[in-house]
C-alpha cells in the first residue's frame, strides 16, 4: 500500500470517530517523518465551537508535539479539502505537505482563495476520495 492511502485510511479511522459522536465525519493526522504525530477529527458539536475542525484539531496537537508553531517537516492527511478557515492556519504552520481525500467543491479553499497556503506547501487531492467523500455523504443523508 503507498504510504498516502495507508495514511489516509487513518484519517478514515478519524472520520469514522467523528461520526460515531455525531460530527461531520472528517478526520486527520499530520505524519513526520514516517510517524504519525497527531491525529484529530470534527469537534464543532461536542466543543461548541466553529473552529473545532479536525485540521484545527490535528495542527494543535502537532505543534505540541514538535514543540513549535511551525509545521516544516510535516504532512497532513485530511478526508476532506480544508475549508479557508483551515487552509489558512496550515498556511501559518508552514505545513510542507497536505494530502487530502475529497474535493469540496463549496466549502473547500480551493473555490475561495488558493493562495492561502504557504508557497512551498505542496498539496495531493484525490487519495481515496470515493471513500473519502461517501463518508460525509452517508452523514448528511442520514440527518435529512
């Protein structure tokens, strides 16, 4: 298995945490140097607070594990495309790599402002998208 699928089957396992408590079933990990660091997913409800995305999540408890606010040597494997909100903070992080599962084609950075990321941030779209995206869909269909 290439190590960006096996990664990103760990954000799934995220994802799948957030849905089990009620949450948007988005998951990530941020992974340095061939070792996951952090892992984080959707706390919005459970936190009351909009900000509590799982990139937020997982850039928080990075940061404390390096014990810096800069995120030079990492990657970050998330479900979904970070919104701008999150697209921003890894900006901030100076994040080397964000590899991600499902486009988001409202709500995603991408269709706002891709130049929000740190230049020499390069991004992967598309790792196990399909599952990635029936995820979050399965989660809305069932609150309709």
């Amino acid at each position: 298995m290439e190590p960006d699928e096996k990664y990103m089957r760990e954000a799934l396992r995220e994802a799948q945490a957030a849905a089990a408590e009620d949450e948007v079933p988005i998951g990530a990990v941020v992974v340095s140097r061939g070792r996951i660091i952090a892992k984080g997913h959707n706390m919005v409800e459970t936190l009351s607070d909009p900000t509590a995305h799982a990139e937020m999540i997982a850039i928080t408890a990075a940061c404390e594990a390096v014990g810096g606010k800069y995120l030079t040597d990492c990657t970050l494997y998330v479900t979904v495309e970070p919104c701008p909100m999150c697209a921003a903070a890894l900006g901030w992080s100076q994040i080397s790599r964000i590899v991600y599962g499902a486009p988001d084609p409202k709500r995603g950075y991408t269709g706002f402002s891709p130049n929000l990321l740190h230049p020499k941030t390069e991004v992967t779209g598309g790792v196990l998208a399909d599952e990635c995206s029936e995820l979050v869909s399965g989660y809305f269909k069932g609150k309709r």
